[in-house]
C-alpha cells in the first residue's frame, strides 16, 4: 500500500469524522485535465463504490488520495513540431530567428499539441494518524510532497503543517544501529549507503550483504558518513532511513497485503492492510520519538 513515507506534522484543526473531512477535500476535488492545461490536481475516494466520500477513516486513522493528472507532451515531439515555424520565419525575415522568437513559436507550439497529448494520472496516498497529528505522505521526493501539502492546504481556511523532526538527528540512531547496538523494536537489515564528508559526490552502496562485515563497518568507523540504513522493525516489516528521518522500500515482512482469503471483499482487505500500516507507522514513530528524544520544539 505505501512504498515511501514523508512525515509531517499538523498542529492545526483536523477534522473530527470521516464525512467532515470529506466535505473539506470537497473545496479540491479531482477534474480532468483541460485541454489547454498541463497539469491538474484534485481528491478522489481511495475506495471506489457509489458516493464514497473522498476519505476513508479506519481505526480512527484517515486514509486520502490525490489524483494528479497530467498531459505527456514530449520534448523530441515539440522540437519537431517547432520545425516548420522556424523555416518559415527564416524564409519570411531572412535571418534565424532570436531567442524571444524561439520562446514564443515553442509555447505557440505547445498550445497547438496540448489538446492532442495523451493523459497520465499519477495517484498519492496519505495516512493521517491523529494520537501524534501525524501526516505519512507515500511520495519518493521532496517536491512530490510539497505538491502534495500544497494540495491540501487549499482545502483548510487554517493549516498549519511541518515537517516532522526530533530532538537528536535520526543519524546518530541510525549509526549506533549500525555499529552494532539494537535500541528496542530495531534490528540491522542488509543495506546502507555512505557519503564521503569531504566529496558529496562520492557515495557507496551496500544491498544484500551482511552488514556487520568489520570491512564494511570500518569505513564509518574512519569518518564515512551514513546516509541511509536498512533497517528491521518489530519483526514484522523492513524499511530503509535516511539521516533525515525519511523511510523508504518500507514493506511488511509477509508481504505487502494481511494474510486474509483472496475471495475477501477487497474494501475489507484494503482497510485491514490500512489498519496493519497506520498501526505499524504509529508505533515505529513513537519509538523513533522515544529513542530521539521528542519531537524538536519547533513542531510542539
């Protein structure tokens, strides 16, 4: 169900029931992409049935989905569309054209090929789990979820959303696991990456090996700087962290789905596998809170 997730924190009103958040994502619901427009965004139902509301609350944790949609106008193709243009201005002025000239035929151009293009939908799940006001955003990159926020603050007359730090620096946990310390619920998994402190650009990568290996640990030991490392959780799922706090390739160790019939009603076995992450999301941020310190005052 979530691959990524990017945490947030929300210290402003959220929504006390299903139907009234629901009636907030109305302000943005999703519509298609217009003709002559690149790119729009709106709020769907996770689940699909009639009237489905546009959240999905299980357990007291709130399920969301925004729905990006978006025209696939290639570069190679307005290039070559631009060909034309351009002969023709040489032929009509008898110079090449300016670099202002060229800017206008390429949006003149892109205006022309936009009603043509084929639409790509691209969907983003979010889990709001309200005991800690967190927001876990299953995007891969920072400017993912930034459009993501952005997405849902239209929907609030007040929002007030951060992103979540602790105390002490995800890092130094991070680099104590892989060192060989096992704080509670953790368990060192096979992969890590690392930094040169004095070249950003020189990074090593590990996946698959047993990383307690001195030869592998030796290069943290002598001043490498650990970015990210696979870890286990409570002997149910894997994930890998980032100095940052940011988990991604999370996955439950059975698999990505709970051990229910294939012939279950798949609304059923969603909100089980929904009830099975936001459970293990909450308390994997409760002993990342513990063992960090508390969140820094900023999110308070």
């Amino acid at each position: 169900m979530f691959r990524n997730l990017r945490f947030y924190r929300i210290t402003s009103p959220w929504p006390k029931t299903e139907e009234a958040l629901s009636r907030v994502l109305s302000e943005n619901p999703f519509s298609p992409c217009g003709a002559y427009s690149e790119r729009s965004a709106g709020w769907e139902a996770p689940v699909e049935y009639d009237d489905a509301p546009l959240c999905r609350r299980v357990n007291g944790c709130d399920l969301l989905q925004l729905r990006t949609q978006s025209r696939v106008l290639p570069v190679a193709a307005i290039k070559e569309a631009m060909e034309g243009k351009v002969s023709d201005y040489r032929n009509r002025m008898a110079q090449e054209p300016p670099r202002s000239e060229l800017r206008r035929l390429r949006e003149e151009t892109k205006e022309e090929l936009l009603p043509k293009a084929l639409l790509r939908s691209e969907r983003t799940l979010a889990c709001f789990i309200p005991q800690e006001s967190l927001l876990a955003v299953n995007v891969g990159t920072d400017a993912k979820a930034d459009w993501f926020i952005d997405q849902l603050r239209t929907c609030f007359g007040e929002f007030v959303c951060v992103p979540l730090t602790f105390n002490q620096s995800p890092g130094e946990l991070l680099k104590r696991i892989f060192l060989g310390e096992t704080p509670a619920g953790f368990a060192l998994g096979r992969e890590c990456r690392m930094q040169d402190v004095s070249d950003a650009k020189s990074i090593a990568s590990w996946r698959g090996f047993e990383l307690s290996d001195p030869s592998i640990r030796r290069h943290v030991a002598e001043g490498m700087n650990l970015t990210h490392l696979g870890v286990e959780f409570e002997q149910i799922m894997s994930c890998v962290i980032s100095q940052d706090g940011v988990i991604s390739k999370f996955k439950f160790a059975e698999g990505d789905a709970v051990d229910t019939p294939d012939t279950e009603d798949p609304i059923a076995r969603m909100d089980a596998d929904f009830v099975l992450l936001a459970g293990t999301v909450q308390r994997l941020v409760a002993t990342l809170k513990k063992l960090l310190g508390g969140y820094a005052t900023a999110n308070d």
